[in-house]
C-alpha cells in the first residue's frame, strides 16, 4: 500500500526541513572518533565544550523495497586538528544501492570509496548533484565558512553500515592547508603492502 502523498518544504539557505519528523544532532564527543588528532579532539571538548559538527532533518519513511528516502544535512563550518567537520560516512547495507546528493548551499566536498580503497573526490556547492553509485561508501566535508547544505535521496531498503568506515576511515583525510581543502593519506587506513 505504501505511504501517503505529503509535501515538506526546504528552506535551502539553512536547510531547514518543516515539520521534519526525524531530526538528527552529532556532536564531537560523537563523532570523535572519525578524526585523527584525538588530543586536539579533547583540547575542544574542555576548552569550548561538546560543539555542533551536523544535523540532519528527514521524514519518518518506512525503510522498504520501493519507497525514496530523503533529508537535509547541515554540516557548520570549522576544523578538529586540521581536519575539516564531516560527517561519519557509512556504506549502504545493501551495498548495490546508490544515492543522490544535492548541494544547497556553502561549499563542501563529497567523498567516494571502493572497499579496496579506490577513493574519489567531488566538490560540492549551490546546484551540484552529486551521483553516489553502488558499493561506494560516502563522507561530506564542510570545506567552506559558513554551514554546508545539502539534500540526499536513496533507496528505502539501502539501510546503513557505519561500523567498516569507523574502523578504518577513509583512504583519505582532507585538511587544510594555506587555506584550501588538500587530500593527505589517512595513516589509520590498511594498505597492501
Ligand atoms: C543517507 C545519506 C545522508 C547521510 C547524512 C549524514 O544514506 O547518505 O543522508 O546519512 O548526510 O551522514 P552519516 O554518514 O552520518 O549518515
Ligand atoms: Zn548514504
């Protein structure tokens, strides 16, 4: 039977969703464990406190075959040791299910991972529609000043696998440096040899 038609409306600035039923808040001490430098990780936490890295706003869908899932991420602006706020990045349980990002607003960047590690980079701003295909694993990166918005939608039943990308990370970290958003090799990251 599925569900019932409705209509939410997006406010694309802040990504914003109304009435959103499904909201999501990661702070660092939740989050902490994506990030290399954990004494710094510890310096925020006693210096400035448990701050905000992103919010997710969705509808409450059921997670079947058929139906389109979606929500708005809002990942604000700053660094933890260098490392740009991201958020946890997952693959699909299903792994043969992709997904579609939408960039709102600010400026961020989208990466993409094999299990064998192949890694891929998009950046992402205002009008970017990003295509996550199947079997990769996906990460956003707040690279910019200001929040970064963005929207997704995926297939009911992709359901989520964090716990790969939390023992590992990605192949890739992205730092700053003089600025900028710069690729360094995650030394955490299993490499053959
Ligand atoms: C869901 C989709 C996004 C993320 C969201 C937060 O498949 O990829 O909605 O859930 O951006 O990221 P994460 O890695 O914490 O779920
Ligand atoms: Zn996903």
């Amino acid at each position: 039977m599925g569900t019932t038609p409705f209509g939410l409306e997006i406010n694309f600035q802040n990504g914003l969703v109304s009435t959103p039923n499904v909201i999501t808040e990661r702070r660092l001490s939740q989050v902490r464990r994506v990030y290399r430098d954990q004494a710094a990780v510890d310096r925020i936490l006693s210096d400035e406190g448990d701050r905000l890295v992103y919010q997710v706003y969705g509808a409450d869908l059921p997670e079947d075959e058929g139906q389109v899932l979606y929500c708005t991420t809002i990942i604000q602006p700053g660094t933890v040791g260098g490392e740009y706020h991201m958020t946890k990045g997952h693959y699909h349980a299903r792994r043969d299910r992709g997904e579609v990002y939408l960039g709102l607003a600010g400026e961020g960047m989208l990466l993409l991972m094999l299990e064998d590690g192949t890694l891929r980079s998009i950046p992402m701003h205002p009008g970017t529609a990003a295509h996550i295909p199947p079997y990769w694993a996906h990460r956003t990166v707040n690279t910019g000043n200001v929040p970064f918005v963005f929207f997704s939608a995926w297939p009911g039943d992709a359901g989520h696998d964090y716990g790969t990308i939390e023992d590992t990370g990605f192949a890739d970290l992205v730092v700053e440096a003089h600025g900028k958003p710069a690729l360094i090799p995650n030394p955490r990251f299993p490499r053959k040899p």
